[in-house]
C-alpha cells in the first residue's frame, strides 16, 4: 500500500507540476501578451503535431494563424514569428552587425552542434566563420572552376546516354547525383560519383528525403541521434533503411578526417593550386584553437557542406528546368542571351564562370529560381540577447527567439506581384522589374549568418543551366505536373512536393 500511495503522490506532484508550467507560459511568460492559439503558447505537442503527424504541414498552418492573428504570432512557448508586410523587418532580426544567436532548440534536429551552422553563440560563430571563409571565397571558387567544368561535361554525357536510348530523365536525381559529386569533390577531394550509377542512385535522393524527414523527430527529441548511431546496422535499416546511408555517410568523412589526422594524406595531395584542397585543411590551417580541429568537429562541418551543397543546389536546378520548360517565352529568350554570348566564347573552350557572370537574363533567371525554391522551407530563427526589437507597435523581449520564413517573404504580393509566377524580368530594372528587389530574396538567409556557399552555389547553377540550355534544343517535359512534382507541399527543412512523386 506504502508503494502505491508513494506512486499516487508521485502522479499527484507531476500533473501540478506540469499544470503550473501551462499556467505560467499562458499569464506569466513575458510572451503572454503576444497573440497566438493558447495550445502552442501552452506546450511544443501544437507544433509537433503539424510538424511529425501531418508530415510538415506546420509552415502552411503558420500561414494561417497570421491570417487570424496578424503580422506577429506566438508559435509555441518560447518563440515569436513574423510576417513582414513590408519586409524590412527580416534585416533587423537577421542583422548583419548586431550580435545575433541561434535557437537551441532549432539547431538541434541536426546533430551538428559543432559546426559554423550549429553554433548557438554569436561569438563562437564569428571565429568558426572566419575560419572557413578561405575556403568559400571567389578566388577559391575561380580557382576550382576546371573541377565544376569537368562535372558538367559528365553530367552532359549522361544526358546524350539518354537521349541515345531515348529514356526520358528525372532530373531531380541526376540534379543530385551531380550536385553531390561536385561538392564532395570540391570540399573533400574525393568524388563520391553518383553520376556513374546507372540508375542515378535513387536510395541516395531517398535518404536525403527521410534526412529530411528525422529531423522534423530529432528537433523535438534530439537525443534520437546519439540513440541511433549506437544501434547495430541491421537494427537501424529495418527502422529506416535511408538511416544507414546517413551513417555510412558519416562514417565516410570521419574516416577522410583520420586519415588527415593521422598524417596519411600527402603534402603534394592538401592543396590545389596553392590553395587547401579541402574544408578539413582550412580548418586545420586556421587560427582556431585545437579543441576547434578535432576529428569530431571536422566531420559534422564536412557532412553539413555536403547537405547543404548537393540537395538545396539541385532542387534549385530542379525548379529552374521547369519553369524554363513550362514558359516557352523564358526559355526562347535565355537561349538567345546564350547563343549570342556563345558566339563570342573562344572555340572549343565551352562556357566559363566569367562568361556566364556577364549574362544579364541568366542572372535574372537564377534570381528567380532561387525565389521560388527558398533555400529552406522551415522557417530560421535568430535571437537577439542583448536588447529589444521592435516591430510595429510590438517590443519584443531580449533573448526571444523570433522566426520568419522564405516562403512568406518570397510571396509577399506587395514585394513580388504575381509571386507564384516564373517571371525572371521582375529582377531587371530594364525589364520593368522593381530597383533593389534582392534585398528580398532570402533564400541564402542575410546577416552575419547568411549562407557561406552562397557564391559557390550560384555559380554552379549559372554555369550548370548555360551549358544545358545551350547544348540541347530538345528537351520538354515528360509526364510532369507542377502540383504533383513541383509544388512545395511538405516543408522537411528543405521543399518536398507531394508524395506522389
């Protein structure tokens, strides 16, 4: 009787805990004067319902609480989002020279806490920053361009193979195959060549969906990580087979990054052109402390290059083929910047990073893919820990994570008219378009914590689409609907369309 008295006061104690927990977030909480559904201000089950159980759909119910709300909206206990009318906000919260930290809570559905992108402290990341700066430079991008050249000439003949065989392609997975070859090449030296499989590796896009799809568990449970790389492999795969490419993935770096360590790797083979040949020699080459260059810290920095450069760059070449292809007018008048630009190229040499640079509608078109594929789809989230922000009537509490979103800013109607439409003049002052429009477009985020690959990204899409849609006048598409294929319907930290397609 003793025990199950002890259990009942146990039970007791925790349900008045938990009540005086609800009961302090709804009156207490220097939030509960922000407007906002009382079950999230209440507890994080609201967003992990939307998020986990309707396969993130919480992005679109955002969408409609600010419908309900207005411009500020309470989203959970802890955190405020906003939708800007007018935008400028956005530069406020994702400063570029005030002290801004990231959200705990939101870097941890990655497991890479050790990284620039992980860093939670806006001092600590400055110094891991720094340090990969080199390595993502436009001198160091110019000086790997034979290596993005080569890739491109690979991709090419992989798409004549099919065009032999008459075999329609899925370019989302040969856009990924090529991607991830060009970024393991370029930040670790060691091509992982997905573009030779015959199939193009259809389980590589798969687990990079389902990466996709963990991290919306991993965020509320971060634990989840360290649970499943303790696990035997056969146990993993038969919970979820896309797990084990991740860790063989894993596995990959971290042995790249011993062998480095371990002084296997020869002088002659660390550098390119007078340059480190890859992240990991930067990273060792930099003035970081020694505690910042473990095998452990290098790994997680090398697996989140190599997220970030293979899906998100080939979702953007992705959406910028259909659109090119579904707007016969944009395609004819991107073909004609090309084929006069191309007349002038020196013979035999093909495209070049400098040349494409010179193109003023394949600027415009890239500009506007990148728009309508928003880098991510969840929405980011900065801290200001020192001071107060305000937006419109509202003054916002040191030290409160506020959010905003891509896919918000990017649909703004007062900033892009016609938002939902392909229309790269929109970004040409010439064209009709609107003065000062990429101070909008956010898709590498802005501030001090702005996309590192920036540059490297948008050079690979510019060269990557004047060589395609020079080289093939014949390509249309097959069997694609946009609201099937296309259209961002699941937001799993990056755009996902239906699961039909």
């Amino acid at each position: 009787m003793v025990g199950i008295w002890n259990l009942a006061v146990v039970a007791v104690l925790g349900l008045l805990y938990y009540v005086a927990v609800i009961i302090s977030r709804l009156y207490l909480s220097p939030l509960s004067k922000f407007p906002g559904p009382k079950l999230a201000a209440a507890t994080l089950w609201y967003e992990f319902y939307y998020e986990v159980v309707k396969e993130g759909q919480f992005m679109f119910k955002l969408q409609e609480l600010h419908k309900q709300y207005g411009p500020i909206v309470r989203i959970n206990p802890f955190e405020l989002h906003v939708d800007d009318p007018d935008g400028d906000f956005y530069h406020v919260v994702f400063s570029g020279t005030a002290v801004r930290d990231k959200n705990p809570y939101e870097i941890a559905q990655f497991g890479t806490n050790d990284t620039g992108f992980g860093t939670v402290d806006h001092y600590l990341h400055r110094k891991r920053r720094r340090a990969l700066n080199p390595f993502f430079s436009m001198a160091c991008i110019d000086r790997l361009e034979p290596i993005m050249r080569t890739l491109t000439e690979k991709l090419c003949a992989r798409i004549d193979e099919a065009q032999t065989s008459r075999m329609p392609l899925n370019m989302r997975l040969v856009y990924l195959c090529y991607t991830t070859d060009f970024i393991t090449t370029y930040a670790l030296n060691s091509s992982w060549n997905h573009l030779d499989s015959p199939d193009f590796s259809p389980l590589w896009c798969r687990t990079i969906k389902e990466t996709g799809a963990m991290s919306k568990w991993t965020k509320q449970f971060p634990f989840l990580y360290s649970f499943l790389a303790s696990m035997p492999d056969w146990l993993v795969g038969t919970i979820n087979p896309g797990m084990i490419m991740v860790l063989d993935m894993q596995r990959k770096i971290k042995s790249m990054v011993q062998d480095i360590n371990d002084a296997k790797v020869r002088e002659e083979d660390a550098s390119f052109n007078g340059g480190p040949r890859t992240i990991f020699q930067t990273i060792l080459n930099s003035d970081l402390p020694a505690s910042e260059k473990s095998v452990h810290h290098l790994w997680q920095e090398g697996q989140n290059v190599i997220g970030a450069g293979a899906d998100a760059t080939a979702y953007v070449l992705s959406i910028i083929t259909f659109h090119l292809l579904n707007n016969p007018d944009k395609l004819e008048k991107l073909r004609e910047e090309l084929r006069s630009a191309a007349a002038l190229l020196p013979n035999g040499q093909g495209w070049n990073l400098a040349a494409t640079r010179q193109l003023p509608y394949l600027t415009n078109v890239v500009l506007e893919g990148l728009r309508l594929s928003y880098g991510t789809s969840s929405r980011l989230t900065r801290i200001a820990p020192n001071e107060k922000l305000k937006f419109q009537n509202w003054l916002i509490p040191a030290g409160t994570p506020v959010s905003m979103t891509a896919f918000t800013m990017h649909h703004n109607e007062r900033i892009f008219p016609d938002s939902h439409h392909f229309i790269p003049e929109r970004w040409s002052e010439r064209d009709g378009g609107t003065p000062g429009l990429e101070r909008y477009m956010v898709s590498f985020s802005k501030g001090s914590r702005q996309c590192i690959g920036m540059n490297l990204a948008k050079a690979e899409i510019s060269l990557t689409l004047a060589t395609l849609f020079h080289r093939y006048r014949g390509m249309e598409l097959f069997d694609t609907s946009f609201e099937r294929d296309v259209k961002l319907t699941h937001d799993m930290f990056l755009p996902q369309p239906s699961k039909e397609m």
